[in-house]
C-alpha cells in the first residue's frame, strides 16, 4: 500500500518537474515554432550553476532558494542572449535555427564537463525540508510535497500571467497568428527575446529544484531533453494545461515504468506519444496539428 | 561528360591503390572509417538533401542493425545468417519510423525522429537482458567473404571500399532515375506533386526505406570495423554527427556527403589526438556551418570554380549549383 502511494507522490513530484521544464519549451515552440534543443542544456546549466553558487563560488555561500533563482536569472540571461545574437541572424529560417540549438546544446554539454567535470554532484535537500510528513500509516518526504507545491505556484502563476496581463495577451496573440500579431503592432520579434529567456530561465529552475532528487551529472541534459519532447508532443504544443497534463502523464508512466519494467522503461514512457501521434497528431490540447 | 567519365576513374583508382600507397594500418583504419561514414551520410542525404525531410534518428536505424548482427553472432549464428539478420532488424525498424514520423514533415519530423531515435537508444541502454547494456557486445570475429579474411586493415578497407562504390553507384543511379526526380519533386512542391497524381507519401516512405538500408548497411560495417556495440553508437551524437556529415558537403549533392564524412572523421581523429574536446568541435563547426556556409562545403566550391570557369569561357552556360537543403513550409 504504501509502495504504492510513494510511488505515486514521486511520479507527481516528477511531473511538477517536468512541468516546470517543459511549459517554457511548450512556449517557445508554440510562439517561435522551433523545438529548442537546448532546453535540456539549460535545465543542467541551471543545476550546476546552483550548485556552485551553494558551494560558495561567489565567495558567500548562498542558502538554497536564492542560488536557485539565482541560478534561474543566469541561464535566462543566457537564453535571451542565445536568441539575440544567434536565433535572431536565422529569422524565418527554422530548420537552421534547430540545427543552431543542437550545436550549442553540444558545446554547453562539453563546456558543463570541462567546467564541473564527469563526478555526479548530489545536491543537499534544503534546510527544514529534510523530513517527512506522516499521514496515518503513510509517510511523505516534505522537500517533494514542496516540490508539488513549488510546481502548482507556478502553473497558476503562469496562467495568470498568460490570460490576465498585457504581455500574456501579446503572447498569445503571438502563438495563434504571429503575422497578424505583427500587424496589429505588437513587436513579435521582442516577444521572442522575452519569452526565451521565460522558457530558459524556467528549465534553469527546474534544474536546480530537482537536484536533490535527480543529483547533477553529464548527461543529464540528454535525459531531460527527450521527456520534454515527450510531454509537449502528449499535451499539445503552445498549451499550458496540455503541458501540464502531459507532464503528469509523463510523470507517472516514467515512475511506474521504472518501478515494475525496469529494462523497458525507457521504451514505455514513448508507448503514449506514439498513440497520440497516430490517433490524436495535434496533441491532447494543442490547438494546431504538430 | 568525358571529363566526369576520367574523373571518377581516377577517383576509384586512387581509392582501390590508396591501401598500398599510405600502408600505416592507423590511417588504413582511418580511410575505413570514413567510408563506412560515408555509406551511412549518403542514406541520410537521400532522406535530408533529395527528400526534405531532416532525420535525427538515423544513428538508430544503424545501431539497430549493428545490434542485430552482434547479438546474432554471440548467439552462434553464422556471419551470413548475422549479417542478412541485422540487415533485416535495421529495414523492420526503418519502416516502423518511418509509418510514425512521414505523417509529419518540416520542424516536426526532426522533432519525431529525434524522440524515436531516443527510444532505440534507450532499449540498447536499458534492455540489459538482450544488449548488455552500457558494457555493450563484443564481436570476436569479422567474416571471412570468398575465403578472404578480412582481419588485416587492408582487406577490411577493401571490403569497405566494394561496399561504398556500390553505395555511391545505386546513389546516383537513384538520384537520375524518375524515382529521385519525384522524391526531389514532394520536396519542393508536395501539394503540386499530389496534384500531378504522385503518391507523396508512400515516395517518402521508399524513400525512407532506401536510406534505413544504406544506414543498416554502414551499421553493419561499423559493428564489423570496431568489433565493439554499445549505445553509444546510438545517441543523438551520433545522429548529429550523420547530419553534419551531409550539411557541411553540401546535402542533395552526390559528393558532398562524402566530402562530409572525411571532415568529420580526419577532424575527430586529429582534433582527439590534441584535446579530448570532440562535443565542443562538433557543435561549433554545426553553428558556424549553418550561420555562414547553410549550402555547405561542395556546392560552395562548385559555385565558385563555376563562377571562375564562366568568367573564363564568356558563352558557356553552366548549371545552377544545387539548391541548398529544402526549408520545410510551416
């Protein structure tokens, strides 16, 4: 019973992970109609850059929380200026602005390697958040039931953002028809600086707030990558609740797989895109056929 | 015409004599692997440069062959039975992409691709039972065609050799034939081609098929040649190292992909002597290939020794280079 129920709450707890990681790639996609190859670069760079700034690379140790959003700033620096100064030279040309993410993804790949090296680093759970909550006979581990808090924060806090703002309008409008979006004023190409960095800055959190359940190792980006693409093709591209949903579905199949199909796991977790792809091309939500 | 007849001649005898001229197994084993390369981009530009269509799984479609004629030998088949075995694995996969990924095109056939290529990767790293998982199988011997053993880097080089000039001849006769001219035809224009009667998608499913058998073939190769698997051979490196193979020649040339592999493999081979950066290389020469030369190494140079050849010969006319890779329509 209660393998059961911790089973669930980790697949959850994954699934607010991934939600974090794939709402920005679901966005970018959505607005830039690009899948960004580095999402999963950025989700590592994030992790190891809090990690760092934990062990007091600034000079300071900072507390877990603020290296994280530190960490989030960085990469979403990094993002907006990957879009800038090399997305922006391939304006209108997609495939080669693909081909641009995946070398990049590369080079962060083997800069990360060269930088932190080929040791996995585990990350401590935060102060405070070490225990557990019991419930009757069940027992939860606090840092993932925050984790799931952290995750649902930010789902609403996005939502809002995207429904009740200027920006979010404008953003939106960019996603459903960015050529008519143009017309009516908004400057799209701006929207797409922004919106990266939203998308980067995202992953780079999510990296950081999974690292004392993933821990921080080369590869990692590799990892993540493919379940982003997973969760988005699942939910829908440009959809919020498509990626929400899809990045629980991903959550439990990959938790359960592992658990009960440990060797074909991996090949489980595709078994739903695949149906989706066949029966359902545009994605749970998605509004336009992938 | 004549000319093109005496330079492939000389191409091919250059390359039949090049064994006896560097002798040094090192770069006997060098020039294999770029032919092996080379078969495995030449499939893959069939499908990126002819087709349009830009596949991040293709590493798969080898392995998977790879795979079989691993497993088919450590299971005590023959070579004969392991070889026809893999090469069949790598066809039946091939297909199954293909049935899932052609119903795509554009950004979101990359994207498709690129998952299942990540599925294949993930059941030769996970299904520890067949592949043995990250050790990987070892091969112990390489077949022995005609009673010529192929142990010594000359003959497997020679083997290799047979293998790529039948490659590159079905690529050119695939390329002149009517068939290549309607894969070129669903690549530019694929509601015109639907309109003209032509079935577009089963064109890119043969299509398709043509390339996963060019790419089982250098899997096969490859297994033979480091006498080792392991996932590795698998990952979305390699995939992006296939496709950086046909971009940087110069994809829907018939040379180009060639001209890729051996970039490629003499640049990994010297650049790991000196620094152990090979990723970084990689992406870095991906970028600034598709940021300053998108056309590629030998569609570049051809337009230049055309541009030079006109400018020299006033009233010949010459053909447009080729046309750079097909942007896929939104």
């Amino acid at each position: 019973m209660s393998f059961w129920l911790l089973l669930t709450v980790n697949s959850i707890t994954f699934g607010g992970l991934l939600f974090l990681l794939s709402a920005g790639f679901s966005l970018i996609f959505g607005l830039m109609r690009i899948p960004n190859l580095t999402h999963g670069s950025m989700f590592m760079v994030g992790a190891y850059l809090g990690t760092s700034f934990l062990s007091g690379a600034l000079g300071f140790t900072l507390n877990f929380w603020a290296a994280a959003i530190l960490g989030a700033l960085e990469v979403a620096v990094l993002g907006a200026l990957m879009e800038r100064l090399l997305l922006r030279r391939l304006a209108g040309q997609q495939l080669a602005q693909v081909l641009v993410t995946l070398g990049v993804s590369f080079m962060v790949a083997d800069l990360c390697l060269m930088g932190w090296g080929g040791d996995p680093i585990s990350v401590a759970t935060p102060e405070g958040l070490g225990g557990f909550v019991r419930a009757g006979s069940a027992v939860f581990p606090l840092y993932r039931m925050a984790v799931i808090g952290i995750a649902v924060v930010f789902a609403i806090a996005l939502w809002l953002m995207l429904e009740r703002t200027r920006l979010g309008a404008m953003i939106r409008a960019g996603v459903d028809d960015p050529q008519m979006a143009r017309v009516v004023g908004i400057r799209v190409s701006q929207l797409f600086t922004i919106v990266f960095g939203l998308g980067a800055g995202l992953a780079g959190f999510a990296g950081m707030i999974g690292g004392p359940i993933l821990s921080v190792y080369p590869g990692l980006d590799q990892d993540m990558l493919p379940l982003a693409l997973v969760v988005v093709i699942l939910g829908g591209t440009g959809s919020l609740l498509g990626s929400f949903v899809g990045s629980i579905i991903v959550g439990f199949i990959y938790n359960f797989g592992q658990a009960l199909l440990p060797e074909l796991a991996y090949f489980v977790l595709f078994l739903p895109m695949v149906l989706v792809l066949v029966l359902r091309p545009q994605g749970l939500f998605g509004g336009q056929v992938l | 015409m004549n000319l093109k007849l005496v330079a492939v001649a000389i191409a091919v005898v250059a390359l039949v004599v090049l064994p006896y001229v560097i002798t040094e197994p090192y770069y006997v084993n060098i020039a294999s692997q770029i032919l092996l390369y080379a078969v495995f981009a030449l499939g893959l530009n069939i499908l990126v440069g002819y087709g349009g269509l830009v596949s991040l799984g293709h590493a798969g479609l080898s392995g998977v062959a790879a795979y079989g004629v691993a497993y088919l030998l450590a299971a005590g088949y023959g070579h004969t039975v392991a070889i026809a075995g893999g090469l069949a694995a790598g066809l039946i996969v091939t297909a199954g992409f293909a049935a899932l990924s052609l119903r795509a095109s554009g950004i979101s056939f990359i994207m498709i691709t690129l998952a299942l290529g990540e599925i294949v990767w993930g059941l030769a790293y996970r299904w520890i039972s067949i592949t043995n998982g990250d050790n990987g199988i070892t091969v112990n011997s390489r077949p022995a065609p005609f009673g010529q053993p192929l142990t010594s880097a000359v003959s497997f080089y020679n083997a290799t050799l047979i293998v790529f000039l039948l490659a590159i001849a079905g690529c050119a006769v695939f390329v002149n034939s009517p068939f290549g001219a309607a894969l070129a035809g669903t690549r530019d224009q694929p509601r015109r081609m639907n309109a003209l009667g032509f079935h577009v998608w089963m064109i890119r499913f043969w299509a398709f098929m043509l390339s996963g058998l060019l790419s089982a073939v250098s899997g096969v190769l490859f297994v033979y040649y480091n006498q080792f698997i392991s996932p590795q051979a698998l990952a979305l490196t390699a995939s992006a190292e296939g496709l950086l193979m046909v971009i940087s020649g110069g994809a829907a040339t018939l040379l180009g992909p060639v001209v890729g592999a051996a970039l490629v493999v003499i640049v990994k081979n010297v650049v790991s002597a000196y620094i152990s950066r090979w990723n970084f290389m990689l992406g870095a020469i991906f970028v600034a290939i598709v940021v300053f030369m998108p056309e590629g190494l030998v569609p570049g140079t051809v337009r230049l020794v055309r541009a030079a050849w006109r400018s020299a010969h006033r009233n010949r006319s010459g053909r447009p280079a080729a046309a750079p890779i097909a942007e896929p329509k939104p």
